[in-house]
C-alpha cells in the first residue's frame, strides 16, 4: 500500500487537465475578448486608419500620376521633386541598352513637352531650354550605345528626328518671346539704369512719383 | 483591464479549476471541459466589473461552484455538490489496474472525511493551493489551517489503511 501523499499524487495526476484543451479554450477566450473589448488599435484600425490610408494611397496614387504625367510640372513646380523622383526610378530599373535608348527617347520628348507648355504659358527660362538639349544628348548617346539595327532603332531615330524639329520651334519662340515680353526683373535693371541720366529737379511731383512708380515695372507692364 | 492580466488570471487559476469541476462530476473530463469553458467564459464576461479588492482566488472559485451546482440542478439528480466530491471515476482506459485500484481507494476514503477536512486536502494537495490563498477563500487564518490541514491528513492517512484492509482482507 502506498502512504497517503502519493495516493493523492495520483490522483492528482489522473485529474490533470488536458494541455490541449487549455490551448484551445485559451485560444476561445482570446476571441471573446477581442469581441467584447475591442483595443484602441482595433478600433482605429476599423474606424479610422483605413480610410486615411486609402485615402492617403488615393491621392498620393492620384498626385504621383498628375506629377509623372503633366507637363505643367515643371523645376519651378511643387511637384516636380516627385516626378525627377519617379523618373530616376524608373531609369535605375532600366537595364539594356536598347531599354535605356527608349527611356531616354521617351525623356527627350517629356521634356519638349514641358518645353512647349511653357512656351504657351509664355514662362520658357534658359534652364527648361538646358534641360531639353540635355535630354536630347543623353537620348541620342544611348541610341549610340545600341547595337540594333532593326524597326525599333529606326523608330527612336524618327522619334529624334521629329524631337528635333520641336526643340527647334521652342528655342525660336523662346527668343521671340524674350523680346516681347521683357521680365519684371529686367525691366527694373533698365529703369533704374535710366534714372541715373534724369535730372529730376526739373519735374513736378507728379511725374517724380509716375517715374518712381515706374521702377517696379509694374506700370510700364501694363502698358 | 488587459488581455495580458486577463491571460495571467486564466493560466493561474485553469488547473485548479479544472480538478475542483472534474471531481464534482463524476470524474468525467468532457462534462468537466464543458463546465470549465462556461466558468471562464463567464469569468471574461464580468472581468471588467471584478472588484481588485476581491480576492481572484475567491471569485473565480464561487463562479465554479455555481456553474457546477447549476449543471447538477438542470440535471434534476443533486443539489448539494458537497455530496458528489469524489464520486467514483468515469471510463479511464489510460490508467493500469493497479493505479485506478489506488484511486478508487484514495477517493473512497475522501468521501468518508468529514467535508471540512476533505475540503482542506483537496485544496492543498489536489488543487494545490497555498495556505495563504486558502485563507482569502475560507477566511481562517493560514496558521490554523495549516494545523487542520495536518490533522485532516493524519485521518485520511487512518481511513485508507482501512479502505486498504477492506480491498484485501488478509487471509
């Protein structure tokens, strides 16, 4: 016979709970709770933090798209660190020779684009005219690099070609343009150049205050 | 309240649980599963309104009670779960012969105590609560218990040398 302490022992050990029964209602218990005490995250998650994303991945999808698409973006544009961004990235992906003459065919003639956007908007400055002829020499140095001589090699050179003829009207409207509309800043230079040979002592005040008036520029813009 | 807290208080107070139901039940584990799930479900569901002041121990152990009273009254067999302490085991296929012949004998000799000395050892040596914890359930201080504890020892120790002499008479 075994003493008393053992015997309990056993019996003990004969009514020792399963160990996966006590997972398993763990694992019911955990369910129950999440239902009936919903954590904060839980509930932002739901309530609030859904909608700000996709509303986030909504407009972010919907502002990279305008950037990357639009030739009104341009160096002077807030959006345009987004699309030299998306416009990098997809020129570290571009591996071959013959991908990388298309990429930078495709730059050439974005970049004309904004070119001829300015034009009409009658904003062209040197440096969006360095940015075309630079895109234009990066378009044909990789088209050298190719060593195809098929359809799509002839394609890119029709591509240039016609970008050619583009970039030639810009540059000719933008000179056009220089010289009919003088900017604020340049206008100021000459007036204040002009002032320094008026003798203002022979003039009323009201043509003193018309000529001080005149060197913001803003009048004789008017005009 | 925290899952977390809610988590601690499930894994300290399930074995014990679990045996106090088991042995109230005619030793059989599903009926003992089922009424453990309620008991803890219920646990959750007032866990946010449970008083800290309270003792765990306490609370949990008179929800168990309840539950367990509760499934011997829709029964229609009992209503006093003191009465049904170690009654005789269910199917046990696992167990040899030999070790269900000392279970058999140690829980025959359990339901011959007298209720508070079985309630003492089932709380500490098969619940295996601490003397401290027993008296936030019993209200008596942890010295004296240990004492009665030690005594209701002794008599369970008598009464199985007589249940063991009954099971094999000598010839």
């Amino acid at each position: 016979m075994k003493t008393t302490i053992p015997q309990l022992k056993e019996l003990k050990d004969h009514s020792k709970p399963a160990e996966d029964f006590e997972k398993v209602l763990w694992a019911e218990l955990s369910d129950s709770y999440d239902r009936k005490y919903p954590s904060m995250v839980f509930c932002l998650r739901h309530r609030f933090t859904v909608p700000v994303v996709v509303l986030c991945l909504f407009v972010m999808t919907g502002v990279g798209s305008y950037a990357y698409a639009s030739p009104s973006v341009t160096q002077e544009h807030v959006l345009f660190p987004v699309k030299d961004g998306m416009e990098w990235m997809q020129e570290v992906v571009t591996r071959s020779p013959s991908g990388r003459a298309g990429f930078h065919t495709r730059m050439m003639e974005r970049r004309i684009e904004e070119g001829e956007y300015l034009i009409n908007h009658n904003t062209v400055s040197l440096p969006h005219i360095e940015r075309i002829d630079a895109s234009f020499a990066q378009a044909l140095s990789a088209l050298e690099g190719t060593d195809q001589e098929d359809e799509a090699r002839e394609e890119m050179l029709n591509r240039l070609r016609t970008g050619r003829v583009r970039y030639e009207f810009i540059l000719t409207e933008s000179i056009e343009h220089e010289r009919e509309t003088p900017r604020p800043e340049e206008l100021r230079n000459v007036l204040l150049d002009l002032r320094v040979h008026i003798d203002e002592s022979g003039l009323s005040d009201d043509e003193k205050r018309a000529l001080r008036g005149h060197e913001n520029g803003q009048e004789f813009i008017a005009e | 309240m925290q899952k977390s807290d809610f988590k601690r208080f499930y894994h300290k107070h399930f074995d014990r649980v679990y045996r106090f139901v088991l042995f109230r039940v005619n030793m059989n584990k599903e009926v003992a599963e089922d009424l453990t799930s309620e008991i803890f479900m219920k646990a959750l569901e007032h866990f946010a309104s449970y008083d800290p002041e309270r003792s765990q121990t306490a609370w949990i152990m008179t929800i168990a009670r309840n539950r367990v009273m509760n499934h011997w009254r829709d029964s229609k067999n009992h209503v006093d779960i003191d009465d049904l302490v170690f009654c005789l085991e269910g199917s046990d296929g696992s167990q040899d012969a030999e070790s269900r012949d000392d279970i058999k004998q140690v829980q025959k000799a359990l339901r011959t105590l007298d209720p508070k000395d079985r309630q003492l050892i089932e709380m500490k040596h098969l619940l295996g609560y601490r003397y401290k914890e027993m008296q936030e359930v019993l209200g008596t201080k942890a010295a004296t218990l240990r004492v009665e504890t030690h005594r209701a020892m002794k008599k369970l120790k008598e009464l199985l040398t007589s249940v063991y002499e009954d099971d094999h008479p000598t010839t």
